[in-house]
C-alpha cells in the first residue's frame, strides 16, 4: 500500500495529462499549443487539467511519459504527478488516483517498469522482486495465457537488458507467489509453465 500510494504521488501528474490527449488532442477535441512541448511539465499538466477531467489527465500524463502522445511529453513524471497530486483535491484527487493506479497496473510488464524507474519511488536492488510479487495479480485480472506471460516475459527481458539482475529478481518474486498460491485460483498451465521459467 505504500508503494502504491508513493507511486501514485509521483507519477499521478503524469497519467493524469496523458489520458487528456489521445493522438494529440485533449478529450475535448482541443489541439495541443504549437508550444506545448517548449513549456515546463507543470505547464503541460496545468494545461490538460483545465481541459479535461483527471482520470483523463491521469491517463496523459502516463502515456505521455512513456513516449506514446503525439505532440506531447513529459520529461519528469515525477515533477508531473506531484504538480497533479498537489492540485487535486476531494473527488477529483480519488479520481485522478485511481484511475493513474488503474492504469499503471494495466500497463505491460516493460511499460510499468519503466514507469517505476520513472517514478523514482521503487528501490532499484528491490524493483525487479517487487514486479514479480505483483505479476500474478495481472495474470489473474487480466486472464492471461500461458502464451501471454511468455509474450510479458520476453518483452520484459528484452527491457531489463544489461540489468540482468533485475530480470532475475522478477523471476524470484514470480516464483513466489507461484509456489504460495499453488492450488488456489491459479490455472495449473501458469504454474506448470513458469514454476520453473527462467
């Protein structure tokens, strides 16, 4: 939970501004400023944010950090999330967070790794361990095959790249709760198939 919540306060300004602008546009249908990506993050949030609703500017603000908003980028999701979090209030701050932590946890593996080398708020000798703990829970709400995971998985490795260290500390916290959860609500073919995955 207090991952969670630290995530959330450091990347909430950026999915926040993302979900605003899908392929360059706010969800009001306005075009970006032809000056949009000269001005501070802070701007670029206050911008989606008065233009759009903060599950909307949670969204953006994600997207446009890593890269996937047309016209529009975040260069510190930090900065970005903390401008969002510090702004919002009451309903719209509920809002703005569980819609950034919705779609954090939606994200592929490489993507929400990214994310939380962004967010700065994850140790790094912790975040591989931390991502496999949280892996199952994915594969679970989001009924993945065996052939998903493997899919996940190499796209994963391919992103830790030199870092082997962290693609390692993933598959021990995979493991774990593979072995915990045995016989529960796991299908058998995940077990089967990443018991032992390496």
């Amino acid at each position: 939970m207090f991952m969670r919540r630290s995530l959330f306060i450091a990347i909430a300004g950026v999915a926040a501004v993302l979900a605003a602008c899908k392929g360059g546009k706010s969800d009001a249908g306005e075009s970006f400023p032809a000056d949009f990506n000269a001005l501070p993050d802070t701007a670029r949030v206050a911008y989606v944010m008065k233009n759009t609703t903060p599950d909307s500017v949670a969204r953006f603000i994600c997207r446009a950090a890593l890269g996937q908003v047309k016209g529009a980028g975040i260069e510190s999701l930090g900065v970005a999330t903390s401008y969002a979090y510090e702004k919002y209030s009451g309903n719209d701050l509920d809002s703005f967070g569980d819609e950034y932590d919705n779609f954090v946890s939606s994200l592929p593996l490489a993507d929400r790794m990214r994310m939380y080398v962004m967010a700065g708020v994850e140790d790094p000798q912790g975040l591989g361990l931390q991502l496999g703990l949280e892996y199952m829970q994915s594969v679970r709400e989001n009924n993945l095959s065996v052939d998903d995971v493997k899919r996940e998985l190499k796209a994963f490795k391919q992103a830790c790249g030199n870092d082997s260290n962290t693609y390692k500390r993933f598959i021990i916290g995979f493991r774990t709760v593979l072995e915990a959860d045995s016989g529960r609500d796991m299908p058998k073919a995940i077990y089967d198939n990443f018991i032992n995955y390496e």
